[in-house]
C-alpha cells in the first residue's frame, strides 16, 4: 500500500514538473510582416534619362573642336527582388532601373570613335542589416573597339564628401553655358577619368572631371584635368553644350 501511494506522488510531480517545463518553453518567433520597398528613380529621370530623339552637340573650350551625340536607344524598366538571406526573406524589392546608348561620329586625337552607355544596377535587396537604401549610382561606360571604360558619374542620394567617388562637388539653382542659363544644375567630381571624351589633341587617359548634369537637360559641360601626350604639359580642357533637342 506504502509502495503504491509513493509510486502516485512520484507520477504526480512528474506531471508537474512536465506542465511547469512546458510552459516555461518560449514561443517561436513570429514571422516578420511582409514588406515592398519602392526604389523609383525619381529625379535620376529629369537628370540622365532621354528618349530616341534627343541630341546634344559640344564644343571644347580649349581647341574648338565640334562633338555631337544622339540617343541611340534607351529602356526604363522596373525590376523586383525577393530577399534569401534569414534578414531579408520578408522583404520585396521593387526598383526602376535604365539603360541608355548615346553615339557620336567623333574621333578622337587616339583614332578612337566611341559610344557611350550610360546606366544603374540599383540598390541590393540582400544587405546586412537592412533593409536596402534608396537610391542610385549611374555609371557611364566608354566603348571603343579596343574595349571599354567605366566611372560613376552621378549619385542618388547627393554625397558631398569626397569619401564617395563620385560625389556632388556644388549645386546651382541657376547656371549659364555657352549663354543659356539653366535651372538645378549639379556638379558631380570622377577622379581619374576615363570616359571624358577627349579631343583631337592626344591627351594622357585619365585626370579629374567634374560633370555638370543640368534638370531637364543632362550633360552640359564637362571639365577635365589632365595632361598633353606630346610633352606632358598641363591641358586642361572642358567641353560645353552649344545647342541640343532634348526628349523625355
């Protein structure tokens, strides 16, 4: 008799200390709420993106000479990521991206005729701690047949340090070239420049630039700092937009 009632207070504090283990064990974690972050390109549009029928026509400052360039083609599409990492699996990411081919009949004092492309990858869903940041690197990208060359040149959001390459050196709210003023006019510094288009006078590739991207409008003036091939004296040059059809 002993034995079994000893035997029911052992099951009974078994049963207890069960119930006590199992509502102390902690819940699971809930899953995170979803989220869509939207990534549009917003003023990266009024600055960078034109349409087939746009055209621009440059003169350098320094020697004269004449370049024109035309939009060859140009794409705005939207793209959209689904993260993969334990941080991110709860987060869309919904972005505008674009691509733009700009020609021109120029050759330059290298024998090179080039086009340019000018483009942006985005941000990155998959970023430690999250979520992704908003904005926007174009990079313009030279081509000749030989190959080809790549620099940023404009940034969204507008970095003024000059950690970042490239970042906004100085805006003005007005801005004259070649004795057209215009509006909202962003100056962006590329260190060691490999996309300026050069002259016709040979020039050591590189040197800094400075892109002055005007709303509405793009490119219309480029400085560059660099040197002469023939004796390495200092030429320092800038091409300034003279006349341009502009579609958006």
């Amino acid at each position: 008799m002993k034995n079994t009632q000893w035997i029911h207070i052992a099951l009974a504090a078994l049963c207890t200390a069960l119930l006590l283990a199992s509502s102390c064990k902690p819940d699971p974690p809930k899953p995170k709420d979803p989220v869509t972050i939207y990534n549009n390109l917003g003023e990266v549009k009024d600055y960078c993106v034109f349409k087939p029928g746009t055209w621009w026509v440059y003169q350098n400052d320094l020697t004269g000479d004449i370049d024109s360039h035309w939009v060859a083609s140009c794409q705005v599409w939207k793209s959209t990521e689904h993260g993969t990492e334990s941080w991110s699996k709860h987060v869309t990411l919904v972005q505008e991206l674009f691509d733009m081919v700009v020609k021109t009949n120029f050759t330059d004092g290298l024998g090179n005729k080039c086009y340019w492309e000018y483009y942006t990858t985005g941000e990155y869903i998959d970023v430690y701690p999250g979520p992704p940041s908003q904005g926007f690197v174009v990079t313009g990208r030279k081509v000749w047949k030989s190959g080809g060359t790549y620099n940023d040149i404009f940034v969204k959001p507008y970095f003024t340090t000059s950690n970042y390459t490239p970042y906004q050196l100085a805006f003005y709210p007005k801005y004259t070239v070649s004795g057209v003023e215009y509006d909202s006019v962003r100056v962006f510094r590329v260190e060691n420049d490999g996309v300026f288009p050069e002259s016709k006078t040979p020039t050591v590739p590189g040197g800094r630039s400075d892109y002055y991207f005007a709303k509405g409008f793009g490119i219309i003036k480029i400085y560059n700092q660099g040197y002469r091939a023939l004796d390495d004296a200092v030429w320092n040059q800038t091409w300034s937009l003279i006349r341009k059809k502009i579609v958006q």
